[in-house]
C-alpha cells in the first residue's frame, strides 16, 4: 500500500483532468483533442488507483476498474484515429472547427 | 375421444373460415376442406358415440361472461342423445358435401356454398353439444342465417330470395317466441344450463303455471324451425335452394333441430301435461296436415318437403305423448330416408333438368342406381318393414296407442297419406312412360361422386331401424322404455300402407280410376289442398300486405309530424353553429395558429444552438456538470 | 516526509508540467511526445501508489500502443504538418469564438479544479493505511473470479473496436479513384 496521503494523488488527478478538458475544448486538431481525452483518462486512472491504494475494501475493484478503462481507453484510440483517417482522406484536413456535420 | 367432442363442431367451423377467405386458391375451390374436415368430424363422432356407449360422459365448460352473480358459460356436454344425433348430422353432413362435388359442379358461387354448407354443419353440431339455452340459441341463430343463405344461393330470381326470406322471417317469429321463454327460464330459474333446470324443476322450484308458460313459448321456436303448423309455410319454399343443401336443411339439420330442442329440454314439458298436451296435438295435426297437401303436389322437391313437415309432425306427436326414445329414433332413421329422398331427387333433377314430376316417368331404366335407392327411401318412408322407417314408425304408433288414442288415429290417418303420395311420387317419377321425350333422353346417372353417397345412405335407410332395441336402452328420459309387440297397431298400421299404395297404384299405374273424374268429384278440396289451405294466402294478406300498410301510416306521420320536429331542430342547430362558426374562426383558429407560428418563431430561434462544433457541445456538457457538482458542494 | 512522498511529489509536478506542453506544444509531434512522457510519469505514480501491476499495465498500453498509434494517426493523416508548427496551434480569437474557445473553457476548467479540490480538502479522508499487499495476485484473482464476466467482454469489446478500426481505416481505392 502507501504511505502517501489520499490528497496528493486526487489533486494531481485533478490537475491533469482540467489540462486535458481545457485542451479538449479549446484545440482544433482533432488528434489533439484525441491526446486530450487520453489525459483525462489517465487523471481518473489516478483517482482509481489513488482510492484503491487507500481504502482496503476497494484494493482490488479500484485497480480492475482502472484497467478497464484502459482497456476501453485503448479501443478507443483505435476507432478515433480511424475515424480521423477517413476525415483527413475525405476533407484533407482534420479541423474540426471546419466540421459541421452536426449542424441544423 | 369423447374429450375431442368439442372438435365436432370447431372443425367444420374452421372450414368454412378456411373455404370462405382461401378456398379459391386450393383444389376444387375448398370442397376437399370441407369433406375432409367433415371426414374427421364423422371419426371423432363415432368415438364419441362409442365411448358413450361404453357409459362414459362428458361436460366441459369455459367461462364465457360475468356479471354481477351471474356467471355464463360456453360449454358442451355429450350424452346418448347429442352422441346419436353428432353421428346422424356428420354422416348426413358429409354424404351431401360429397354428393354437391358432383350437383354444384360449375356453380359460380361454389366456394360460398362450400363454406356456408360447413357453416351450417358447424352450427348444428354446436347446438347438439350445447350445454345451455342461450348457447343452443345461439347456434339456433346462426343456423337459421345459413339456412337464409343457402336457400337464397340462386339469388339471381326473385322467387328465390323471397323464399329465402320467407325462410327467414318465419322462422324468426318462432325465434322470438323461443327467446322470450328462455328468459322466463332464466329469470325464474336463473341458469341457463340444461341439467341446473332440470335439478330445479325436480326439487320443485318453479311454479307450474310459469314452467307451463315457458314450456310453450320455447316450444314456439320448434314449431317455427321444425316448421309445424302454422309456422310451416316456409319450408316448401325453402326448395328453392340447391337440392343437397335441401337435403341438409330438411333432413338432418335445421328441422330436426326444433324435435332436438324438446327431446334436449324435455325436463321442462314433462311435469306439465298441458304443455304435452299442446305438443302432440300440434304434431299430430301438422303431420295429417302436410300429407293432405303433399297428394297433390306437382313438384317433386313440394312433395318431399310437406312429406318432411307431416314426419316432422309424427315427431313431434311422438314427444307429446312421452314417446322419447321413438321420437329420437324416427328423428334418427327419418334423417337418413329423407336425406336419400332429398338427394336422389336431387340426382333426377340433375338428370331432366326439372322438378315437375308430370315431366319425367320411367326414369327407372335410366336411373338404376337412384331408382333403387329412392325405392329403399320411399319404403322408408311409408314404413315397409323391414326399412328402418317402419321400426321408428312403429314406435311411435305403439306409444300413441297406449297413451292417447285421438293422436294415434290422426297419425294413422297421416302414414295411410303418406303411403300414398308416396307411391304416387314413386311411380310418376321412375315408372310409366316417359312423358317429356327430350329430358328422358338426355337422362343419365351423375357419376360416382353422387352415386356413392346415395348407395351409403341407401344402405343406413335400410338397415338403421334394427337399432330400434339398443337404442331404447341408451337414449331414454327417465327409465327405460320397451314398447312391446302390438299385434293390434301392427295390424293397423299394415292396412293404411298397404290400403294407400294400393289406392295410388290402382289410380296412377292401373288407371282404373281416372284422375279426372277424382279431381272433378272432389274439386272444392283439390283447389284447397292446390292452394295449400290458404294459408300462404292469408299470411300474405295479414302480415304482408298489413305491414305494408302499416308502414305507408308510418310513413305518412313520419312525412308529417316528426319531419318537422326534425327540421325544427335543425334549423336551430344550424343557427347555433353559425356563431360557433364565428368563434371557431376568430378564437379558436387564431389559438390554434398562434400556437403553430410561436413554435415558427421559437424554433428558429433556438436552431441556432446546434451549431455543428463538437466543442461547444463538449463546453455545454461540461458546463452543466459543473452546475451539478457546485449544487452538490454548496447544498452538502 | 518519507522517500516514497518525495517521489511522488516530484513525479506529480513534472507530470503537471508535461501534461501542460501536451495542450500547448507548437508541433503536434511534439505533443505527442510529450503525451508518451506524461504517461511514462503517471505510470511511475502508480508504482508511488503501490500499483506495480498497473504501472506495468500502462507502460505498455500507452506508452506502447496508445502513443505509437497516435503518431502513426499523425503522420498518416497529415504528413506535410508533422515537421512544422501546427497551423491550428496561434491564431486569433475573435467574435463568438473568443467566448466559446477562449473564455469560457478557461473559466470551466478553473472552476473545476477550484471545486475538486476545495472537496478533497474538505472531506475527512482515512489515513493512508501503509504496508504492503500483493496486489498483482489480488488483482488477478478477483478477475478471474468476480470479474471473469466483464474480463471476456473487454476482450470482445477490444475485437469489435480492432475490425471496427479495419473496416473504417481500410482505403476504398475505387472510390478514390472516382473522385469521391
């Protein structure tokens, strides 16, 4: 287990989550943005651990969720980038500021 | 097998669905579905006749509605009595079904046919196995709508759906008097099941002079379907429908279910002689009735058709006079003989192409095999022995003999007719010389489909009144009931057949008395019996034309007196809904339209949300996260 | 303050710093990098917080895959870009956008992090317990056991999203050819 109190871990999980929101919100290229989701990812892969480091009860549940979430976070990536390549083969960019498939 | 009852009447019911919307699309337009539901109908009905036979019983029901206290049930129950009559209706049900591949063939409308004759079949079947009034009234129903359907097939004259509603009609006013007594039933018993009245009026729970009353009205609705006197008229008429269905309607269905309703509920007219009283005598009458017409009769199909009225009478004496058991064996054997009949006229109609029996003769050599049968049927029916007619005859005359002798007399009187018009019938069809040269020469059988079915109902018209002594101790009402050899009624009832064929053999093959001179000694009563005693007439007259003037008085007062209420109303009706017009237009539309534009206008504003960043989406969201997690900071 | 906080302090701060570079890097190239680097850190974390099995766990999943695929994506997708400045990277925010990319995401993430933090100090957390466990066989025993179920789901999910990725990524050469 660890000697490291419960606060450090959450505030830097916390931290890295509101970099990789803010680069979410604000950058326009889209694997960027996919570099991003990836961070705050990590951030709450933090937080799983941090809680499962320091609650005995949750030792195992917190770690395994945290690999799924790689897991998931791994198929993920995949498909974005997939989809980015057909955005990029299609447009020859991939900015999405310039994406409006979505409006009215 | 006896569990499978209920399938009797669900399997031709299926057909006739299964014929009416897909039997243009199978082989033979549906026929096949038709004989061979009828097929199965048949086997099931054999084994339940034979399990019956072996003491076993049945009765079944689901429930069907519930009000209040009242709980009504869809249910069948098979004893002796629905156990003989389901193999009766199947056998005959199935030997017209064949008989009609070869009499309808090239009908336009031979799939309708097909469908209502299973239609029908169904009907009877559900009403044998009926374990309720109101379901048996139900079947009732439907039947007399088949039986309007069928009759009117040859709608393209007039002639035929005036009979088909004659049919109609007449038998609804028997209906209603049939209904009004099941409700007295119902109301003073309050069931409508036929062993729960049965145990009531055993325990003494109905007044006599209410069981009385309601014995009669329900017996109302046989005379108007068995077509006793005076509801009778309609049967004759009822010829103008195909022949088999004739012989379906007139043998084993429809008639024989007003006899089957008072052998079913012959609980209720037991305890009150009077009620008896009545339905002897209206038996008896009706049968010496018909007979006297049926001796002048030019049509052979008339001529069977008051043979059927006036054997429908015997049966009816029969139950009047406690004659269970024979009155369900003369119901038994008549079905057989005057299907034959109905069918072998059938068979010569097909052939000459007429039913005026003044234009056939000697058909004997051209028809073999339907002059034979109409033979062992018209023995049948006269009560040769040993033709299965005589034994149930025989019964009959035995049991009136011992308990009223006036019935016993009149049905005498009515066998010693009927051997006469019998023969009669008999020798101007099949014997003399030919008198329409054209029609004997283009005469022929018509092939196997319709020989056979005769043959086999040839053979049950000989041979079904040996059942006479096992049948006596299976269906019964109370105890058992062996009539014993009366040397006396035997004697009796020789004479008058032997005394009528002889008369009508001597006037119509050995001429030794001219039938003119009969006519011109007996002219007044020929022109009466010619006229069918008026009675036609006079129902033509009164209800008729009566209603026909009622209904020009109504339409007077309806022209005059509730049209103007009717305009009057209108009229105000139509002011109001000017000013409602206005409100409509100025309010109501301009709600309506406001309603619509503010959704115009709103919607464009708040298209413009959708912007088509993905980011914004993505700062929305999380903005609204955010808003979520401070109401959880500051609230906690 | 024991080596073990040391560490993690000093991790913590350089993974902060790096994770900063991944938004801002000029070069997605170099974000990238970064990325892979911040990752490589948040692994070390985990070793801090006793998760041995997933530090190992994330080196090779994002340092190893996640961040190689992204660089593939990178020069798959736009070749000309990755030796220059990303074009996307400086540019002037103006009208609804100096709010909607500029302002508000700012204040969003701000808040946020203001709101996290203020309840982790606030709530009253356990003490850190200390000692060791064996966590990798915990781990594997409650995946094989209580977790069996989802464990094989991953493993189809992770299928599904590998002929997903094929079927969209694949070149459809005819459709190229005519001009679509």
């Amino acid at each position: 287990m660890t000697t490291i109190p419960l606060t450090y871990p959450l505030t830097l999980g916390a931290i890295l989550f509101g970099l990789g929101l803010y680069g979410a919100l604000t950058q326009r290229n889209a694997i960027r943005i996919l570099m991003c989701v990836e961070l705050m990812l990590n951030a709450v892969n933090i937080n799983l651990v941090a809680f499962a480091a320091t609650l005995r009860e949750a030792a195992a549940a917190g770690q395994i969720f945290a690999l799924f979430v790689m897991t998931v976070a791994a198929a993920e990536v995949a498909l974005a980038l997939a989809i980015i390549l057909i955005l990029a083969r299609r447009e020859s960019h991939i900015d999405i500021e310039r994406v409006h498939l979505l409006r009215w | 097998m006896i569990q499978l009852a209920w399938l009797i009447p669900v399997l031709p019911l299926a057909a006739a669905f299964f014929i009416a919307l897909f039997g243009h699309r199978t082989t033979g337009k549906g026929d096949r579905v038709g004989i061979g539901a009828m097929s199965i109908a048949f086997l099931l009905s054999v084994g339940v006749l034979l399990d019956t036979m072996g003491g076993a019983r049945w009765a079944q029901h689901l429930t069907w509605a519930i009000h209040g206290d009242l709980v009504l049930n869809l249910g069948f129950q098979v004893d002796p009595l629905a156990a003989v009559m389901l193999v009766v209706v199947t056998v005959v049900s199935l030997m017209v079904h064949i008989f009609s591949v070869g009499y309808m063939h090239g009908d336009v409308r031979y799939k309708r046919y097909y469908a209502v004759l299973s239609l029908f079949t169904a009907s009877m079947l559900g009403l044998v196995i009926s374990d309720n009034l109101l379901f048996l009234f139900v079947f009732w129903e439907l039947m007399g709508l088949c039986s309007y359907l069928l009759i009117g097939h040859y709608f393209e004259e007039r002639a035929n759906v005036h009979a088909a509603n004659k049919a109609f009609l007449t038998t609804r006013v028997g209906d209603v008097g049939m209904f009004v007594g099941i409700m007295l039933l119902f109301a003073a018993g309050g069931t409508f099941r036929f062993d729960e009245l049965a145990a009531r009026i055993a325990d003494g729970s109905f007044a006599l002079p209410v069981l009385a009353v309601a014995a009669i009205l329900l017996f109302i609705g046989p005379v108007g379907k068995s077509a006793q006197f005076p509801l009778h008229v309609w049967l004759p008429d009822a010829m103008a429908g195909p022949t088999p269905a004739s012989a379906l309607i007139h043998a084993a269905t429809m008639v024989a279910a007003g006899v089957y309703l008072v052998a079913r509920g012959y609980a209720l007219f037991a305890p009150v002689p009077q009620a008896l009283e009545v339905v002897a005598w209206v038996g008896a009458f009706t049968a010496l009735f018909a007979a006297t017409i049926a001796l002048v009769m030019e049509d052979i199909k008339k001529v069977l058709a008051y043979s059927t009225i006036s054997q429908l009478g015997f049966m009816v004496a029969a139950l009047g006079v406690g004659a269970y058991t024979a009155a369900v064996f003369h119901l038994m054997t008549h079905a057989f003989f005057k299907a034959l009949l109905f069918l072998a006229s059938g068979s010569v109609i097909h052939a000459v192409h007429t039913q005026n029996m003044h234009q056939m003769g000697g058909l004997f050599k051209k028809l073999p095999v339907t002059g034979w049968v109409w033979l062992i049927g018209a023995g049948a029916l006269i009560g040769i022995p040993p033709l299965s007619g005589f034994w149930s005859k025989e019964e009959i005359l035995l049991d009136a003999w011992h308990h009223h002798p006036a019935i016993f007399w009149t049905l005498v009187a009515a066998a010693a007719l009927t051997a006469f018009y019998t023969t009669r019938a008999t020798y101007l069809t099949f014997f003399g010389t030919p008198r329409d040269k054209h029609a004997y020469d283009h005469a022929h059988e018509g092939g196997r489909v319709m020989t056979y079915p005769l043959m086999i109902l040839g053979v049950l018209a000989a041979v079904s009144g040996f059942v006479a002594s096992p049948l006596a101790g299976f269906v019964y009402f109370g105890e058992p009931h062996h009539a014993s050899f009366d040397p006396f009624v035997f004697g009796v009832a020789t004479a008058v057949w032997v005394l009528g064929v002889g008369l009508a053999l001597a006037i119509y093959k050995y001429n030794l008395v001219s039938r003119r001179a009969i006519i011109q000694v007996f002219y007044p009563i020929w022109v009466v019996l010619k006229r069918r005693y008026y009675i036609d007439d006079v129902y033509q007259y009164v209800f008729v034309r009566g209603m026909i003037g009622l209904a020009l008085v109504s339409a007077w007062f309806d022209r005059h007196v509730i049209d103007l209420i009717v305009n009057a109303v209108g009229w105000i009706g139509r002011k109001v809904s000017e000013y409602v017009d206005e409100f409509d237009r100025g309010v109501v539309d301009g709600i309506v339209n406001g309603i619509g534009g503010a959704f115009v206008v709103g919607s464009r504003v708040l298209r413009q949300v959708q912007t088509g960043f993905v980011q914004s989406y993505m700062l929305v969201l999380f903005l609204g996260l955010l808003a979520g997690l401070a109401i959880l900071v500051i609230g906690g | 303050m024991d080596a073990t906080r040391i560490a993690f302090i000093v991790l913590a701060a350089v993974a902060v710093v790096s994770a900063f570079r991944v938004v801002t890097a000029p070069k997605i190239m170099h974000a990238a990098l970064w990325l892979g680097f911040t990752f490589m850190l948040v692994a070390g974390v985990f070793v801090t917080l006793g998760a041995e099995f997933l530090a190992a766990a994330q080196v090779l999943v994002y340092v190893g895959a996640v961040t190689t695929i992204i660089l593939f994506g990178i020069m798959l997708s736009q070749a000309a870009e990755v030796r220059s400045r990303d074009p996307l990277q400086r540019e002037r925010l103006e009208g609804a956008a100096f709010w909607r990319r500029g302002v508000l995401p700012v204040l969003a993430t701000v808040a946020f992090v203001a709101i996290m933090v203020t309840v982790y100090m606030r709530v009253p957390w356990p003490a850190p317990p200390g000692g060791v466990i064996d966590t990798v066989r915990l781990i594997g025993s409650a995946l094989f056991t209580t977790y069996v179920i989802p464990f094989e789901l991953a493993a189809v999910l992770l299928l599904i999203a590998l002929v997903g990725a094929i079927v969209l990524a694949v070149r459809d050469d005819n459709k190229e050819e005519q001009g679509s």
